[in-house]
C-alpha cells in the first residue's frame, strides 16, 4: 500500500560506534510467522540475521500464535475468554518450539515457561526463544515480551505484519499515516481505548502498553523486512515507530 512505502528515518538504538553486547528482546508476531501458511521465506532471512548477528547480540525471541491461535481461538468462541488465551498460549509455545528447530536452537530441554528459565538459559546462550509465559488476564505474547524486557533490562523490538503504528488501520484504508514517534502515555491512551480479545490485531496489547510506559521502556514497532530490522539494530535509517517519552 502507498502507506507503507514513504521511508521515515528515526535515530539510532544505539551508535554504530557503540557495539557491544547487548540483549534484545525481539516480539516476533503470530502474522510474520504464520499468516496463513508457515512463511519460510521470512524464516530463511531471519535466521541468516540472528546467525550474522549472534556474536554481538543476545536475542530473546517471543512468538505469537498466529492464524492457527486464531483458528482454535474462534473454536471457541462461546468458552470463557480465560479459555481462549490458554489455548491460544500453548500455540504460541508450539511455535517457539518450531522456531527452536528451525533455527538450529534445540539444544533447550524445554521451551522457557518463566521469565528466571529465560535468564538462566541466556547465560548460555545467546538466542532463547519462548513463547508466552504464563496465562493473565487480558495480556498477549506482547506482554510477555514487555515484561521480559523489563526484567532484563534490554531494548524491545515488536515485529508485526504493519510498519509501525498508524492513524487508521493501514490494511483497510490507503490514506493511512505512519506515526514516526509518539509518547509512552499516548501510546497507552490509543491501546486501552481498544476493548481486548484473545488473538487481537492491534500492534501491541493493552497491558503490553502499560507495562513499557510504567517502566519507560523504549519501544520499536517494525514489520517483517528484515534488511529494516538490520538497520535498526546498527543504527542506520529504518522504517518504524518509536515509542519513547
């Protein structure tokens, strides 16, 4: 869409002369890694990335659940929405375990179910995927990965099927425009806005929102090019929203 194609440049997540190793926790959406089918092709470049990149960075990778989470959830549309999130938590699970073997990474006895396992296997590791951690009420594996970010003191990248966020849903309506940046109490304003539902669209859940505005965690929305991502993390022009301040 003509939205999405006008480049926006933002500064850097940090100098290129700063390079050290850093822990990035990296929200990889249910729509990046299954839109309907597996998408293979983004899974080819994103593993060719971490390896390029593994050296330098610790990555902590979430994953959603997708349209197979969305596909059980709709299911069971008159259960308890309790009901749905922990259906939609054990696809999110399965497919950090896919993205374990796809990447090489099965050496974990057991995808981490807590945020101390993740820690700990990050000592030996220098990619941890995982899905989300626990059921709570009215969060995604958005919130889980605010919170592991929170808890680990490292920079969020929220990787979506969207650029970023946007003044009107970009998919619907072509006049759509890119918020380059907006604040933390802003941000949150336009999420808890939003009435909540078990596999929901928007960019970041609700809690998700309130998590990185309470701790003031500086927060990266992109979508699924991976060259973006790249740029992002040397500190080059990238396309996205930032969420700071």
């Amino acid at each position: 869409m003509k939205a999405h194609s006008k480049p926006i440049t933002h500064s850097p997540l940090h100098r290129a002369s700063e390079y050290k190793m850093k822990t990035i926790v990296i929200s990889l959406g249910g729509s990046i890694l299954v839109p309907n089918e597996i998408n293979i092709k983004f899974l080819d470049e994103f593993k060719k990335f971490l390896k390029k990149h593994e050296k330098r960075y610790k990555f902590i990778i979430i994953t959603g659940g997708g349209s197979i989470a969305r596909k059980y959830i709709s299911a069971l549309k008159d259960f308890p929405i309790k009901t749905q999130s922990m259906i939609g938590i054990a696809v999110t699970r399965l497919n950090a375990r896919f993205l374990t073997y796809f990447l090489g990474k099965d050496t974990n006895d057991t995808i981490p179910q807590d945020m101390h396992q993740v820690k700990s296997l990050l000592t030996k590791n220098n990619i941890v995927v995982c899905g989300a951690l626990r059921y709570a009420e009215k969060e995604t594996s958005d919130s889980t990965s605010a919170k592991l970010a929170h808890f680990l003191k490292a920079e969020f990248i929220n990787m979506t099927n969207v650029p970023g966020l946007f003044t009107k849903d970009p998919r619907k309506f072509k006049d759509a425009k890119l918020i380059q940046k907006i604040s933390w109490k802003k941000f949150h304003a336009i999420a808890k806005s939003l009435k909540y539902e078990a596999g929901q669209h928007f960019v970041l859940d609700q809690h998700g929102a309130e998590i990185i505005k309470k701790h003031k965690i500086k927060t990266y929305i992109i979508n699924s090019n991976i060259k973006n991502l790249e740029n992002l993390i040397q500190g080059k022009k990238f396309t996205g929203t930032v969420i700071f301040g």
